[in-house]
C-alpha cells in the first residue's frame, strides 16, 4: 500500500471573496467545480485538479498550526515576479543549494506561506 499523491489541502479564510482573489490572480489558479456540500465554499485548480478546497466557515483564531508554508512548482517565475510586484506583494527569494532551481515565497491573505518554485534546468525527479 503506498501514498500516490498529495489530493488538495483545505483552507477556511477569513475573507473568502479575497483569498479566492489572490489564488487566482496572483499565484494563477483557477476556480473550478465544486461538489454541493453543506458548506459553501470554492474549489481552485491546477489543470484538472482540484488543489485548493476553501471552506467558509467561523475558525476565528485557528491560525495555521504545524503548517509551514505550500508549495507550488511554475514554468514563469519572471511572471510570478511581476504579478507580485505589480500587486504590491512582498517576497523574497532564493535558488535551492544543490539544484537548479529558483524559489519565491510569499503570504496569502491570511498569512499562509506560498512558495513557488521554478526548475532552471533538469531536475532529478
């Protein structure tokens, strides 16, 4: 029995219209179906692939626990660059020690860590 992939992960904003807002504006998702649940909410996507399950619900205080930050790999860090930029979004970078590849990271509304990272050249896996 084995792991074979990571489904989504599920965030509940404080601020539903906003957090929708950034996700696909400025890390480019997009916002796809969703299932009618008792709760309303949104689903984003990479491709067909639901990634993003944003629940509207009160976790006034919850903060983020153990969660560090998550990731997202992309083919335009330079157009990563200039949405954030042109959005006012502060963010810092670095390239990975060991590997040719160049990382941003940025907060979400909430203060979640996103991180995008952009391969700049063969990677091994």
């Amino acid at each position: 029995m084995a792991v074979l992939a990571l489904e989504h992960y599920n965030i509940s904003p404080s601020d539903v219209e906003k957090t929708v807002d950034f996700y696909v504006n400025v890390v480019g998702l997009t916002q796809g179906f969703r299932p009618d649940f008792d709760l309303p909410g949104v689903w984003l996507y990479i491709d067909n692939i639901p990634v993003i399950h944003i629940t509207e619900r009160d976790c006034e205080g919850a903060g983020t626990g153990r969660i560090d930050h998550v990731a997202f790999r992309v083919n335009d860090m330079d157009g990563h660059i200039a949405r954030l930029n042109e959005r006012g979004i502060p963010f810092h970078g670095q390239t990975v020690p060991g590997r040719p590849m160049s990382q941003i990271f940025f907060d979400d509304p909430d203060g979640i860590t996103i991180e995008l990272n952009h391969a700049d050249g063969p990677l091994p896996y």
